[in-house]
C-alpha cells in the first residue's frame, strides 16, 4: 500500500519511543511505501487534496533515522492509507486538517477517523461513560468552578485541550490559589477548562491502556515523579510494566465497541485507580514502552486491523 503520514517534524523525533515511528517502521518491514508531510502543508487545492512532503524510509539509527525523498507534491486520493498523526493542541488548525482529511473518503482511509477525532477529543467522550469517570465539571465561569471545588475539596484543574501534561494544577482544600489561575487561563484562552475530582491513586501511577480497532492489547504504568503530581512521561513519568485488571478490562468493554464503530483504530486510555480518565483518539502513544515491556508487537497487531480495513 501507499502509505502518507501527516505527522510533526520527523528530525527531532525519539526513535526508542516516538509511536509514529514505530508505525512507519512496521510499514516498511510489510512492505508499504511511505510518505511524510507536516500538517502545515496540506491543502485543499481546486478539489484536490494535497500535501506538500517526501517520500520516506525510515531506520533504526539515531541521528540519522529518516532518509527523505526530494520534496514534491502529491494528491493525497493516490494513497491508500494516511494517518493523522500530529500531536495537538487540539486547536483550529488541528480541526481544519480533519476537515481536510475527510474529503478523502471513501477512496483512502484515514486512521484515526477524521471525522470521529473532531468530535471525539480526548477529555469529552469520557463524558459519555459517567460511571467510569470520576465527578467531572467543565466550565469557563469562575463560580461553577469554586462549587465543584468546595463540593469535592481536592481537585485537577486543567486546560479542556491541552496536552502531555501541561497547565495540569492539583488544587487541594487548602489551596488558595484557584482565582489567579483561573485569571490567568481565561486571560490567553477562550476555551473552558475541565476539572476533576483529584485521585489519591495516581501515586502508584496513570497507567495507559492501549486498545486497536476496541480491543485491549496490554498496557504500561507511568508513575509521577518525587514532588510531581503529573504522570506524563514527558514531564518525567516513569513507564513501567503492568498487567490489565478485571477494571481495565470491564471499562475497555464498555468503550470498544464504540471505539471500533467510528474508526478509532489506535486509542490509547488514561486509568487511574478505578477510575478512566482520558480517552486519547488525536495522537496517542505507548506502543515502544508495550513491546519493551510485554513483547507484544502493537504496531503489527494496528496494521493488521489497518490492512483488514482497507482490504
């Protein structure tokens, strides 16, 4: 197949860790061929849809990883598969290239969905599922937030689109701080913000659950680093080794199917304790640390699911 990748820069990537990549390498090995664009450079040109990128080959070598074709422009209907594989924010820009992406169906398949990402994002489809989340408000009005607050005492508070762990603040009851962030993230934003019921249990850590096509296929832990209250690992969590409980379990029941009806064929899950709190669909990651791990080549077992899709 004639695969493209609409991803971020490809150079800066960590190739023992990046999910993209990984992705790319088990296409080369299946014998794919490979593409490679940046989201700034898809158009939508006189009924086409084009991007504006390299062809690609990929190789386990740091420092010297992707081998780039000259640039050139191609129709992305010429393709058979193109991921959607940028990181947010989860902004306009990000919402118009799904946009984009969706006038190429159903001639190429586009994974995730474009279509289910837009109406997907991460911290609104675990609204869908109440009694797998903790208590959860989203609001911008200051007062619908100090309730939540006095209501629950220690609390999240973070921005509804962000990412990787950023502006993530642990508000407990005796913090006093809440009007001054809330100043400050209403002052450069006019997206509301989400906040939780904070969960005693991430200190044994936020373990990231990754399903294909609705099915679990293992998962890994991130445990918070001394002082921090954020498991992301780009912030410094530490991955580690975990099994799937009856809970995991139970919870990837009830979101599969869904998952799997509207395209969502990579998803990765955040679960604290008892409790799902994120359903990631834009981008997600996990997949080296798994096959580090368990030795479950995840990246084999999406393309199975890509290829059965498209077959």
């Amino acid at each position: 197949m004639k695969i493209a990748f609409q991803m971020d820069p490809i150079g800066p990537v960590n190739i023992n860790a990046d999910s993209t990549f990984r992705l790319a390498e088990e296409a080369q090995a299946r014998g794919h061929s490979l593409f490679y664009y940046t989201p700034d450079y898809l158009a939508f040109d006189e009924g086409q849809i084009t991007a504006r990128g390299h062809t690609l080959k990929v190789q386990r070598v740091p420092g010297d990883h992707a081998i780039l074709g000259d640039l050139e422009t191609v129709n992305l209907a010429d393709f058979d598969v193109v991921w959607l594989r940028q990181d947010p924010p989860f902004d306009m820009h990000y919402i118009t290239t799904t946009h984009l992406l969706d006038r190429l169906s159903p001639g190429t398949l586009v994974v995730n969905d474009p279509f289910w990402v837009r109406n997907f994002p991460e911290k609104l489809l675990v609204l869908d599922f109440p009694d797998l989340t903790p208590p959860t408000t989203i609001a911008r009005d200051l007062e619908t937030i100090r309730a939540f607050k006095a209501k629950h005492g220690d609390v999240i508070l973070k921005p509804l689109y962000g990412n990787g762990g950023a502006g993530v603040f642990r508000l407990d009851v005796n913090d006093r701080n809440l009007s001054s962030l809330h100043e400050l993230f209403t002052g450069f934003s006019r997206e509301p913000l989400i906040v939780q019921k904070y969960l005693p249990a991430v200190s044994k850590g936020d373990k990231r659950v990754i399903l294909v096509d609705g099915e679990p296929v293992g998962a890994i832990n991130r445990v918070p680093a001394a002082g921090e209250v954020r498991s992301n690992m780009h912030v410094g969590g530490r991955p580690e080794k975990v099994a799937l409980t009856e809970r995991d379990r139970e919870i990837c029941a009830a979101i599969g199917p869904i998952l799997k009806e509207k395209g969502q064929i990579f998803v990765g899950i955040d679960v604290i304790g008892d409790y799902l709190t994120e359903i990631n669909v834009t981008s997600p990651t996990g997949i080296q640390e798994l096959e580090r791990f368990d030795g479950t080549n995840v990246a084999a077992q999406i393309w199975e699911a890509v290829e059965a899709r498209r077959a």
